[in-house]
C-alpha cells in the first residue's frame, strides 16, 4: 500500500526491501508519533509508527507515504532504544537511519491502538439497507478516493475530527449495523478489490458524522502486505473477521 500515490491498500503479499546493511529501506512506509521516551536526549522520529515480528520491525511513515522494514543490527539497536540501553554506537545508526531524532520535535497526535478484534459485523446477516444509504456509500468512497488523488492521506486523517460518542449504546449499535450493510451492498457496484483505503476512510466519515465513535485501523503483516478496516471496540465493520486476524495493527485514526 504506496499510501500518497495510490487509492489501493493491498492485501496481496509483497516483498518489503532492506538495505544489505539491515537498515531503513529508501523506497519503503509512513511515519506518526509513538508515545515511547527512551534516552532524554532521543526520541523516536515524530509521525513514525511500527509493529514488531519476532527480531524484525516494519514500520509505516505516513507523512512519508511509506512502509518499511529494518532488521539485524538496526532492528537490534531499535530494540535496545525502546528498552533505554541502546549504545552510543547504536544511537548513532538510528540517526543515521532517521529512525530517532532530537527530543522536543512537534509531536504528531494519533488515537491508541483499539482492542483486539473478535466480531465482524460482515460475518452476521445484514438487514436489507434503504438504497439511499447505498447511494451515500457509493458517493463518499468517491469522494474519499478524489481526496486521496489530492489530499495526503497524513492530512486526510489528521481532519478526520476527534472522538464522538453522544449516541446510546443501542443507538449506536444500529447505526453501525446500517453503516456495515449499505457498505456491503455498495460493493455490488463500487469496485471491492484493492480500495480498503478509500472505503474505510468514507466509513470512518459518515460514522463521525453520525456521531458514532470508529477508528480507521492500518495494519500490516509478514511476508509484507498491508490493509486497513473500519472498527468500533471490538467489531470489524469493513471485513469478514478472519481476513482482519490476519493483520498486526500499526496505526489507528
């Protein structure tokens, strides 16, 4: 998922490159602010978000428009910096591979990552959805796919608005019931394939303009693929719950 240049988020596995040294790639993943203070003097870079396999680190760099993977020594001074006894040596290979900086940079804001899934509402039966609400999931995965073409999606998100719940539970519940259904009808006539990007980000909108609380979820996995869904506590509202396990959350907005 090349996040600036491209409306499709893929879940097809591709290749992540690394340099020969085991450091950051140049062609690779986006950047927001993880809430670690390690050294007083570093932080880690600000927008720069990342998930751990085993000895290995993948990170997403929106403002970057890019994922990336860094192992062997990077990954091992990356480790020793989040559990504050990276080396000077060490230290020095994360500034030069822009992984930390100086501390007191502007922080970019993100929500936490939300619990871990268990319910899809794809998996359940979906009531009938007045054409209507089909319609404005057609209309707002348009317009959030012209928003990709000439918005970065860092600022997209950055004015997705902050956290609303002022419904009830139940009403709530029903609107994210009626929300997951004209979605999944509208993909009768809305191309599916590769648009997880543009269809979660048009969700997320019309839940926040419901007033109903939501986080458009990127996640990633290895061998590399990348996609992101649309959930509300536990509940997936974009996609059948088994292709959603498949994925480590990086990012959530």
């Amino acid at each position: 998922m090349k996040i600036p240049t491209s409306t499709s988020c893929s879940s097809a596995a591709s290749p992540l490159k690394t340099d020969p040294q085991g450091g950051a790639p140049r062609c690779g993943a986006p950047y927001l602010w993880h809430s670690h203070r390690m050294d007083p003097s570093y932080d880690i870079r600000p927008g720069l978000h990342f998930c751990r396999f085993e000895s290995e680190y993948v990170f997403l760099d929106l403002p970057a428009g890019r994922y990336f993977l860094i192992q062997g020594r990077t990954s091992q001074a990356f480790a020793h910096f989040l559990d504050q006894r990276a080396s000077d040596d060490e230290q020095a290979v994360l500034l030069d591979q822009q992984l930390i900086g100086p501390a007191g940079g502007l922080a970019i804001g993100n929500l936490p990552l939300p619990p871990a899934v268990t319910a899809s509402l794809i998996d359940q039966p979906l009531p009938d959805t007045p054409r209507l609400d089909t319609l404005r999931a057609i209309a707002a995965q348009r317009r959030a796919r012209f928003d990709i073409g000439r918005i970065p999606v860092f600022e997209i998100t950055r004015r997705m608005g902050e956290r609303l719940e002022k419904h009830s539970p139940e009403s709530r519940q029903e609107t994210y019931i009626r929300v997951a259904a004209a979605f999944h009808r509208a993909r009768r006539y809305a191309l599916a394939t590769d648009r997880c990007l543009e269809r979660g980000i048009a969700m997320r909108r019309i839940l926040a303009r419901a007033r109903c609380d939501a986080r458009l979820v990127f996640g990633v996995t290895l061998p590399f693929a990348a996609h992101c869904w649309v959930q509300a506590g536990e509940a997936v509202l974009t996609d059948p719950l088994d292709v959603i396990l498949r994925y480590k959350p990086i990012l959530a907005v």
